[in-house]
C-alpha cells in the first residue's frame, strides 16, 4: 500500500511531458508510485485533498547564501552594488559561528519551504571559524529539506590584495582539506540522496588562481560537483582583465573549469560567444534576476542562455540581497525579467517553471528523477492552493495563473514523502522559538544594543 496519496487535483504537472486534470499522485518509502488520472487512484494509507489546487513537482533553488538573513535589509548597505555592498557586510559576517549558522539554516530553510522548495543548494563561502558547514547539514537534516551543501572559500584577503577581511578567509591548503573531509563525511551519491557536498570558491574576484584550479581537479577526483559565481558585475569583469588579462570565462576556462561538472551563478555580463561555450561545455547557469536587479546589475537574458544551448535553474541568491527566499517569488521575478529581455513570446510560465524543477535539477547533477513525478523520482512534491481572491477568474491555464497570480504559498510542501508544511503551516516544531534565537543572534552579527 502506498504512504500517501494526492488526489483530485484542478491540474497535476509531471514534468515529464503530463498535465493530468484531476489527477493523482501516490508515494510510498520516499519515492513516487505512480500518477494518473481521475477514477484510477490506488489505495494508500493518507490521502490529501488537491481540489482547488496545482500540483508540481518540489521546486529546487541552485543558488543560495542562507547565513545571510542574518543581515537582511542591512540599511547602511541598501543603496550599494556587488562589491560595496560586500566590503559593507564582510566585516559582518566575521560574527558567524556554529550556532549563528544552524540558526540562520533552519530558519532559511523553512522559508524555502513556505515558497514550496524542496531542494536547495547553498554556498556558506564566509568561514571564520571551523565546522561551519557541518553546522548547516545539522540544520538540514531537522527541517528535512533536501540539501546540496556547496563549501564555498575564500582565500584572498585584504591584506593579499583581495576583498574580504582576513578573519573570514583562510588558507588554501586548509580549505581543500576541509573540502576532502566534507565529502568523506557527508556526501551520498546514491539515488534520492538527502545530502551532498559540492565545492564552491566564492568567485574569481575573490579568491586565488591556485584555489580555482586545485579545486577543479580535486572535485574530479572525489566525483563531486563545482559552483561558482560567473560574469556577476561589471566590477567583475574589470577585475579578471586586470588582473588575468582575461574575462571572466576565458580565465574559468583557463583554471579547468570549463565542462559539465560546473555550474555557475549569475552570468549577467556574458557576450554571445561566452554562452555559446558555456552550451558546449555543458557548464549550467543558476538564474537569481531577484538578487542582480535588486543590486542594480540587471538581470541575464533566460531567453538568449536557452538559445546558446545553456541549462538554465532557478536561484533565490542571497537573503541579504532579495532578502527574500521564496522560490515562487523568485520564479515570477524570472518570467518578467525574460519577457522584458526576450518580447511577450519569449518566455512561459511552463519555461520558468521547468527552470525551477527539471532544469534546476540537471544543474545539481541530480540523475534520479528529481523535478519530476514520474514512478521511481524522490518523493518531492508541492500543492499550490488556487482557491483564493487572486485566482478568482484564472480558468484556462492553471500553470500560468499560478506564475501571473498570487501571491500564492503552498498548501503542502513534502520532502521524501514528508510534509514539511501541510495545510500552510509548517509542521516543524519550535519554530518561534527558533525565530527568537535568529532575532537574538542578527542582532549580534549586525553590531546592535539590545
């Protein structure tokens, strides 16, 4: 008998080529049985209504800095681009610690989860003190999102002629080493894995050659994948020039990156030829227009990476940046941002849907079916309430009035066949508590009396 079933959908999208009225989804032991149509459903030991509702498989985010809601909204740092706007909050994040960061985890991570995301990547790349990573996989496994865990690194300090203070950088050697025992510890290959390790230096603009290029051929020899910021800013741009000789992609090839193992942040300032090589390399791109506009970059073409022949996933970014961390937010941001860039016809809610699902997946390396609910995939699934004031009038086209519409929250959001939330409230236990915890800790790290 199956665990769960989710019936009576307005529309059930698959992802993988169905859009079912009516339809069904059944899991069982953390994977999907089957899905069909109205009048065949199994049995199983829980039923969930979905009348009124979009069923989609669990959004996945491939590009986040969850550490940083703890210095959401900053004012002093409101008004700054990339690189001000870091040197502004650098000397804040020397403030983290083990519980800094678990905190600020589990609290982002439930916020995910209210934007129905189910998988997330993260990239902790401000480390001034050891373990921190390891606080975060803990935060992960009691929220109970599934959790891509990308090391980031910086190992340029001001003092090196880098940007970032020295108490939130360290040494070469010792990040790499702490990269092997990441991945010893926590990384699980297998098929509907909770937990995996990527390696991720913050960007070119931040850390040395040397990391780059030992990072690559240390991800090849542990199996494990790359991430990295990529043509972010202009000001990144002139610094590979001035310091390389080269843009920003011609120096990514040069330190090995260039390939399918890697995927990459941003990608806002990239000529043509640039994206056509990031096609053929199979090197994919997390799209965050949220995070670039809001600092004032603007935001990559989603219709012209497509084109070039580049795998394109949805990122929420940093919550310091959006100060926000909802996917579907962020997924409606993207619909705008491509229709802007590319025309009217350029861009659908089913594209930037499959940005967030199937597409995202691919960028996480993910092979098991993830992003879709097809019989055998993790157990992902999130039902998006449509019976409110603003889908009144909405009838023919469920997936784009789920975009247009809203604001809309889930209904359901399940992990490995677990509800997180369940009826839009999260099923997590001490959640004021945690936020308690989160306002006590922000207010440290941002330098403020009580």
């Amino acid at each position: 008998m199956n665990d769960t079933l989710i019936r009576d959908a307005e529309l059930l999208v698959t992802m993988d080529g169905d859009e079912i009225p009516g339809g069904w989804v059944a899991l069982r032991e953390g994977t999907v049985t089957g899905t069909g149509r109205p009048g065949t459903e199994p049995r199983a030991a829980r039923t969930l209504s979905a009348r009124g509702a979009l069923v989609t498989p669990g959004l996945i985010n491939t590009h986040h800095h969850i550490f940083q809601n703890l210095t959401r909204a900053y004012a002093p740092a409101t008004r700054y681009e990339l690189f001000d706007w870091l040197g502004t909050l650098y000397p804040l994040w020397a403030g983290l610690d083990e519980e800094a960061v678990e905190v600020s985890t589990w609290v982002g991570l439930a916020e995910l989860a209210l934007g129905g995301c189910t998988t997330t990547a993260d990239m902790l790349h401000s480390h001034p003190r050891p373990r921190l990573t390891d606080a975060q996989i803990r935060a992960a496994r009691q929220v109970g999102l599934r959790f891509h865990a990308c090391r980031g690194a910086l190992d340029l300090s001001e003092r090196d002629g880098g940007p970032a203070p020295e108490e939130i950088t360290q040494s070469t050697d010792d990040i790499l080493a702490d990269c092997e025992r990441l991945v010893s510890t926590y990384h699980d290959p297998s098929p509907g894995s909770m937990v995996r390790i990527a390696l991720a230096p913050a960007t070119q603009a931040a850390v040395s050659e040397r990391l780059m290029a030992e990072t690559a051929r240390l991800a090849e020899r542990l199996d494990v994948r790359l991430h990295t910021h990529l043509a972010e800013s202009l000001d990144e741009v002139t610094y590979c020039r001035e310091t390389f000789g080269r843009r920003p992609v011609d120096q990514f090839e040069h330190v090995g990156w260039a390939g399918d193992r890697a995927w990459v942040a941003h990608f806002v300032f990239s000529e043509p030829g640039e994206r056509a090589r990031l096609g053929r390399w199979g090197t994919a791109v997390a799209h965050c227009p949220g995070s670039t506009m809001m600092l004032g970059a603007g935001a990559a073409s989603l219709p012209a990476l497509r084109e070039a022949g580049v795998t394109v996933g949805l990122g929420c970014d940093g919550s310091a940046s959006t100060d926000h961390a909802s996917l579907w937010l962020e997924a409606r941001t993207a619909l705008a941002a491509a229709r802007e860039r590319g025309g009217a016809a350029s861009t659908t809610a089913r594209d930037v849907l499959r940005a967030a699902t199937v597409d995202a997946a691919a960028c996480l390396g993910r092979e098991d079916g993830l992003g879709r609910l097809t019989p055998g995939a993790p157990a992902d699934v999130t039902v998006w309430g449509l019976d409110e004031f603003a889908f009144a009038g909405a009838h023919t086209d469920l997936v784009e009035a789920w975009l247009r519409c809203g604001p809309v929250r889930p209904r359901h959001t399940i992990v490995q066949g677990r509800p997180v939330v369940e009826n839009g409230t999260l099923t997590l236990p001490h959640t004021h508590d945690m936020l308690n915890a989160h306002a006590r800790i922000s207010r440290r790290i941002q330098r403020l009396s009580d």
